[in-house]
C-alpha cells in the first residue's frame, strides 16, 4: 500500500506536500517510511478519546511511551509523535515528564474523533506542532492569513459537529413568542473560537459566502428535522431568523427562487424566516443588494438590519433597503434606562422605524429596567437573557408577568424623555 492510500479523503499529492512540511525524506530510513505510512492510515482504530502529543525530543517522547505502554509512536525525520487515550496521556503527566527530562519543549492536542483517521492524525499533528512553540524553527511559522485559512478548513469539515442554538424573540408589550434567532455555535475540538471569530476569518480570507452557504444549509437541515417533530406533534411551526453577510445575499445561490426551494425542502415557508443582514463590511454599490432585497421580499421572507447603531449599520443604509425589522444594537439597549444619549438613540431609531414601516426590535435586554424602559419608548420585539436564553431545543420565553411583577416591586420614579406629540416628560418605573 503506497503512503497515500486510505488517508481519509485527502489527495495523496497534498496529503505528502504537507508532511513535507516536518521533513520527511523517503529513503532515508526505511522504519520513518513504515512510520509514515501507518501515521497516515492508523496501525489501529481506537473508540476511545485520544491525544496527539509531538515533541523534537526523542528521549523524552521514548520515556513518556514507557510510562504508558498502551500509546503508540511514530518517528519522523522532524520529530516524533506519540499517540494515547485522553485519560493516560494527560497535560499534568506530560508535563510531569517533560521536567524530568530538562524541560523539553512539546504540543499536545485532543484529536478530533470527527475526522478520518489520517485526516485527523495530520489536523491534530499541525496543531501540536503550533502549540510546541517550535514552529517557526522547523519552518511551519503560519501568517495570520494562512492559519484563518487553515480553521475555515477545519470547520468545514465539522458539518456534524457544530451546534445551532434557538433564542426567542417576543412582543415586548404582550410576551407573545414572534420567532427565535438562529445563532451558529461552532464546536472544533482543539481550537477555541467562536462565530465571531469564523466570521472574521472568512472576511478577512474572501470566504463569507462559503461560510453563509454553509451555515444556511446546516442550520435548515436541523430546522427541517424541527419541523417534522413538530408537525407530528401538533405543535406551532417555528419562525426563525438567520443571519447573513451582504455578499451572500447577492451569491447565485441565495437567489430569491433558489433560495425559497431550499427553505421549503426543509419544510418551511419564506414567510417563516427573516433574513438578518448583518453589517460588518462596508456595502460599496448598494444598487445590487437593494434590488436582490426587494425580490427576497416579495418572495415571503422577512429582511432585518442587524446591529442598527454600531459599525456600518448606518440610517442610510437602513433607508436603502426598507426592512421589514431594525434590531438595535445590544450595546445602545444594555444599560438604556440609566443613559439619556441611548434613550435619545432609541428614540430616534422608532421615529425612523415608524416613517418607512419597519419594526424595532432590541437585542441584549438583561434588566427588568431597561425592558421596562424599551416598551415605554415603542420598542416593538426584543430579545435578552432576560426573555430567554439561547438553547440547542427551542424554549419558551419567559412569562411576561414575571419581568413585569419583578420591576414594579423593586422600582423607583425617574424623570425620561419619551416620544410623544408635545415631547412631554413622563415618569416611568425603573429598576435600580
């Protein structure tokens, strides 16, 4: 069986173009050739949770394997990689270890379970390396370029690993449940980052359609499996919100048609979902993004500016593309009903929302006071910890009783602007 065989998807040419990176040499050495090859394909597959440890120390890595007789080598002409289950092969044993033998430098990584196996050897080889600190030594150092890239590559391979996480929207003045936003949680094993950070990276490396693609179909294959639950349990259909970069909305695949197909494959209607444009690129030629925005519309699908009030959420923008919703910024809603500019910003994003039809909604609501204070300013919807908590199952919001029954028993009088045709000033319960 040639080195390239069985390497779990990978083409073999740059499946070796990467392990050339450790420099390795065939001809060598005949045992780092067979090394390879079983490094690549696994000498044997294990059930259990396991770490990748890689190290230039040989005595040290040989030592290691002696205390732990059930781990498995493979030398490289760059190092060596010692392989064992999560519970023996342990940061606190390795770095007991590594003391012992004049402190030697190594990474040590969870591999990721997800992976094939020579895909996942060689993920959870290039991570240790980075994590040894001698990266740049044996020439892996990684632009920031490259490494974004790399994780997008990883966490495109992860379809079945990430999670969606279902947040629910109200009416403020009733409670009523309007829709839950979908919110994208990345799981990578061995990386910590989160959507923001994906998003960044696809930004920053040209890929956010890719990433919106990506997302859109994970996030409707569990909405349609959502549904059918629901439906056979005689239970309300779910209205979901999910977010998008205006470069996606513009891609051949989110075509208004196109697009209305694939939402109802997964056995929902256009009308069950709003489109949350999120702002965190400058839109250059608005021309192409209103006129798709339009067809999106008549299409069924509802259409919000997200973070109105921060980054390139602009009124102008706003005015553009006349959404159906304009979701204030968490940052102008936390706190508001202790801050006369935010209740001034807030004031002035109702009178806006009213004059082109759009509805306001406030994100980040986690005080009675500022929920409170919201209604009072005709905020419409709103969303927070304080209304409901992100879940993996769609929960019910909170009762609105309780938000308000809370406020009033632990409330004081406080003089705030309120819109009004005569812009009297009114008292209002607020929380300390």
């Amino acid at each position: 069986m040639g080195p390239s065989s069985g390497i779990g998807g990978l083409a073999g040419a740059r499946t070796m173009a990467r392990i050339g990176r450790f420099g390795l040499r065939h001809g060598r050495n005949d045992t780092r050739e067979l090394d390879l090859v079983r490094f690549l394909t696994g000498s044997r597959r294990s059930d259990e949770d396991e770490r990748l440890l890689w190290s230039r120390d040989m005595r040290f890595a040989h030592r290691l394997s002696a205390y732990l007789p059930a781990t498995r080598s493979y030398e490289l002409d760059a190092g060596i990689v010692v392989i064992g289950a999560a519970d023996d092969l342990t940061d606190a044993f390795a770095a007991e270890v590594a003391a012992a033998s004049r402190n030697a430098a190594y990474g040590l990584v969870t591999l990721d379970s997800t992976l094939p196996e020579g895909e996942r050897h060689l993920v959870g080889l290039s991570a240790a390396v980075q994590a040894s600190g001698l990266a740049e030594r044996i020439g892996m150092a990684q632009s920031s370029h490259v490494v974004q890239t790399k994780m997008l590559d990883y966490f495109f391979t992860l379809r079945n690993a990430h999670a969606v996480a279902y947040q629910p929207i109200v009416e403020l003045k009733t409670g009523q449940l309007m829709e839950y936003e979908c919110l994208f949680r990345p799981r990578m094993p061995g990386i910590q980052t989160s959507i923001s950070g994906i998003v960044e990276a696809a930004i920053a490396t040209g890929r956010t359609i890719e990433m919106d693609g990506f997302i859109v179909r994970v996030i409707l294959e569990r909405a349609a499996v959502l549904q059918a639950a629901r439906r056979a349990a005689g239970q309300p259909l779910l209205h979901l919100a999910i977010n998008f970069t205006p470069a996606s909305l513009l891609d051949p695949q989110f075509e208004a048609q196109a697009f209305v197909k694939m939402v109802k494959e997964a056995g929902l209607e256009p009308r069950q979902i709003t489109l949350e444009c999120t702002e965190q690129q400058a839109v250059s030629d608005m021309t192409p993004l209103v006129k798709q925005v339009k067809a999106l519309r008549r299409a069924g699908f509802g259409f919000a500016i997200d973070d109105a009030g921060a980054g390139y959420a602009s009124f102008t923008l706003i005015a553009a593309l006349r959404p159906s919703v304009i979701k204030i910024d968490r940052d102008i809603a936390s706190g508001v009903a202790r801050d006369d500019a935010k209740q001034a910003l807030v004031e002035a994003f109702v009178s806006f929302g009213g004059r082109i039809g759009a509805l306001l909604l406030a994100e980040g609501i986690e005080r009675r006071a500022d929920f409170a204070l919201l209604t009072e300013l005709g905020v419409d919807l709103g969303q927070g910890y304080l209304i409901g908590k992100p879940n993996i199952e769609p929960q019910q919001p909170r009762p609105i009783e309780t938000l308000r029954s809370g406020s009033a028993r632990q409330s004081i009088g406080r003089r705030v602007r309120v819109p009004n045709a005569r812009n009297r000033e009114r008292r209002i319960a607020t929380e300390h």
